[in-house]
C-alpha cells in the first residue's frame, strides 16, 4: 500500500517524500541494506487476515503522521528562509512551539532548527527520529486505546537463546558436522529451521514451535523484536522468523536503539508499560523492567552456546536432538500467555481497560504455581547470608509460596543440597518433601509446580 497515494498533502514534493518514507520505514529494504554491512552479534546475545489487516492499517497511519510532520516540516523550512531573504521575521508561533518531534535536527512542526537533544531517540522507525516525551506519551495513549479496543497487548520478544540460537560457523564442532550437510541429507526436523547464512558467517537454529508460538500470540499481541544484537542481524533474524513480514512490521529494536549501554528499556517501545509483556532469557538487561518479564529457559542448540555460558555437556545439536514441539519452553510460554490475555480481559472485571495493570495480572498467574507450599532451605545459602535475600527464596516466593527459616508441621517441602542436613533428615522423617533446588527453578520456567520425584537430593559426600 503507497503512502505517496494517501498523504493529505496534494503536492509533488509531499508525494515524492512521502515515497521516500515509504521505503525507509520498509522493513524488508532495510534488511536488504543490511547485507552490505557487516553482521556482528554480541556473544551474550547473538493472526489472522482480520488482524494481518488491522496491523497494516495501523502501521500506515504511522507512516502517515510521520509524513505530514516531516513535510510541515519541509514547508515550514522553505518559509523561515523565504522570510529571512526579505529580512522578515520568524512567526511567534513557532517560537512557542514545544517541538513534539525533531527530525535530522529540525522540529516536525515548526521547522525550527533544534540542537536539544532531549526526548527519545526512534531511529529504528525512521533514521534522525527523536520524539519529545509529551508526545510519546500521547501517542501511546492512542495507540493503547486502538489496541485495546481489538483486545490486543504488547509483546517484546528477545531473539537469542530466547526464540533461536545462533553460532558462528568458525565455531561448529566436529559433532556438528553435520549440521553442513546438504539441506535433503538433514533429519526432516531440521530442515526448515537450521539456516546457514554464508555471507554473515554464522548459522541459526529456529527454537521448536517458533513458527506456531508467533502465529498464535500475534492474535492477542502487537509484537516487538528487541535485541542486543547489530541491526544488520537483528533484520536477518527477523526474516526467518518472519518471511510474509506479517507480525513485526518496523517494530524491530536492536542494540543501537538502546537509550542506555548494556540496558534494555521500555523507553523506545511505543506502548505503554502497563500493557507489555516481555519475553527474554536474561533478566539483568531489563533492570527497570522486571515486572513486565516472563525469564525464558535459554535455549543452547549449539556447542558454542553451551561453552559460553559455562555448560560442561554435549549440545542438543551434538546429542542430534532438540527441545519437544509440544512441551518445549515456547508451547509452555504461550499458555501463560494466553492466561494472562485471557484475564486482562476478562469481561467479569469492572475495572476500566485502560486502567488495567498487565503486571499485576502477571503477578496473579505467577503466584499460582508454588500456591499451598511451604519452604524451608538446607545447605542451600552461604553461612551467614540473609537468606530472605536469596535468589532462589524470592523466586519461590514470586510463585506463591510461603518461605521460612523454621520447621514445624506445616512445611510441605524442604529444599536441599545434601540429605546429611538435619532439617533434611527431618523432611524424610515427617514424610515431607526434600527436593533439590532446581524444582524451584524448574517449576518457575515451566509456571508448573513439578514432581518431586524428579529432583532427588542425594548425600553431600556421595556426590
């Protein structure tokens, strides 16, 4: 669809920069361009047609706000200098003008030449974009309200070890040998989804269900890319997840667009944080953000994803094997997913929509996992380490249960390292549960408590 054909200036020069939006805010032109640059990727971080329809409406008015702002801008410009010329002065409008908007250095508005460099920076929806906060905040506000009105949430997706996993092809084990064999010699499950990309060096591995998990949450959300990883990778990812460009559009946030260094923000989405949900396998990158994050299990297909991370096992990619279509993390993330949605919206609620808090929603679902169960740690924490201050004590308190330093008849589960403890021996004693701590761990990213039968704990000195 032509901008050019609908901008509401009737101008050849609004039509001919409006083409020029056009093709800077596509996408799939931008990941063209990006073959000519050179890919590098930080090591920790290498619906319907009903709503298809919707999307595309949405992105256009996008388009097509930009575009009147940049072509006021235009005009605006050619005034000031056509005043300066006749020694006229500038209009007190403009010099009143709050500059919702600067482009290459001029106000979207008045045309102004602005050097503030305050507001924040929307270089990944179009080159020199920076938008003053007043008017991110209003547009959020109109956006939330559109989306609500269809139901819909905000979804920030990390890429690596999140939704694929990536390798440098220098970086492929003799194990994985394989993995270079012609694509009819591959197993038939690696066939549409490992992709060898010779001119960024690397290979990426699509995480099972990917292609479902997008198709199915691109019905409840409006869906971002946000990544550490360069632009250039960050567009190549993209069109592998994304080849009919149906789900992400422009909205594809790579490390160049963060406002702050090694830091991943909220700032450049245009959404409003009570309606974001964010998936991501590092939670350290999202400090002012923890609220909105559902922690992806990382997923290591490759060997040098493995080693880098500190893991002394074989990959899935050496073990020939993959994570389950069915019960992998994605199938898993999805259902909560679908929860949360389900109760944001739920038309028994007499809050106001635009009142709702996706966090605190959030927050309910979580507390429902570990809901009846209370802990007491062995052998777990340093001496003398607050133990309340833990990372495994706050998790499980995340997941609804009830924490505690003491025993008595209601603990329901002790968590150790070593059944040598007397709280330890005492759990088997009572009859009560003594798991390892990974049952925490592992009930917190499949939001499900799990059998304890899974997680033995075994004497410190037989280990």
């Amino acid at each position: 669809m032509s901008l050019a054909a609908d901008s509401p200036v009737p101008s050849s020069s609004s039509d001919d920069l409006a083409a020029f939006l056009d093709a800077e805010l596509d996408t799939a032109s931008d990941a063209s361009a990006g073959r000519e640059e050179v890919a590098k990727v930080e090591e920790s971080d290498v619906g319907d047609e009903g709503d298809y329809d919707l999307d595309l409406k949405r992105v256009k008015r996008c388009k097509v706000e930009l575009s009147e702002g940049i072509i006021n801008l235009q005009s605006s410009s050619s005034q000031e200098e056509s005043a300066e010329v006749s020694g006229g002065s500038s209009s007190p409008k403009n010099t009143m003008c709050p500059h919702p908007g600067v482009y290459a250095g001029m106000c979207m508005k008045c045309g102004q030449k602005v050097d503030d460099e305050t507001g924040v920076p929307f270089g990944y929806i179009h080159k020199n974009l920076r938008l003053a906060n007043d008017e991110v905040a209003r547009l959020r506000d109109k956006d939330l309200k559109n989306l609500l009105r269809h139901r819909k949430l905000y979804l920030v997706l990390d890429l690596d070890h999140t939704l694929l996993n990536s390798s440098r092809l220098a970086d492929i084990t003799a194990e994985e040998g394989y993995l270079h064999d012609q694509r009819d010699a591959l197993p038939d499950t690696l066939k549409s989804s490992l992709f060898r990309l010779g001119w960024m060096h690397m290979m990426t591995k699509l995480r099972p269900f990917v292609h479902t998990f997008l198709k199915e949450a691109s019905n409840l959300f409006e869906m971002y890319i946000y990544t550490m990883g360069e632009r250039p990778y960050a567009l190549e990812m993209a069109k592998l997840l994304d080849p009919g460009d149906i789900y992400f559009n422009s909205r594809i946030i790579a490390q160049g667009d963060c406002t702050t260094r090694h830091q991943k923000g909220l700032d450049v989405v245009l959404g409003q944080e009570s309606a974001v949900l964010i998936l991501d396998d590092t939670e350290a990158v999202w400090g002012k953000h923890k609220e909105n994050l559902i922690l992806m299990e990382r997923y290591h297909f490759f060997a040098s994803s493995c080693k880098h991370f500190g893991f002394n096992c074989k990959s899935l990619s050496e073990l020939r094997s993959d994570e389950s279509e069915t019960d992998g993390q994605l199938a898993t993330v999805l259902k909560i997913l679908q929860r949360v949605h389900s109760l944001f919206f739920d038309e028994g609620r007499k809050d106001d929509l635009e009142d709702q808090d996706v966090r605190q929603v959030l927050k309910t679902v979580r507390k429902e996992v570990l809901r009846d169960c209370k802990i007491v740690f062995t052998h777990v924490f340093p001496t003398n380490f607050p133990a309340e201050h833990h990372q495994l004590w706050k998790m499980a308190e995340q997941l609804g249960a009830t924490c505690s330093t003491k025993l008595d008849a209601s603990v329901t589960h002790v968590v150790s390292m070593d059944a040598g403890t007397d709280k330890s021996r005492w759990a088997v004693q009572e009859k009560k549960f003594l798991v390892h701590p990974r049952w925490i761990e592992a009930s917190n990213y499949l939001w499900q408590k799990q059998p304890e039968e899974n997680f033995p704990v075994t004497p410190a000195n037989s280990k």
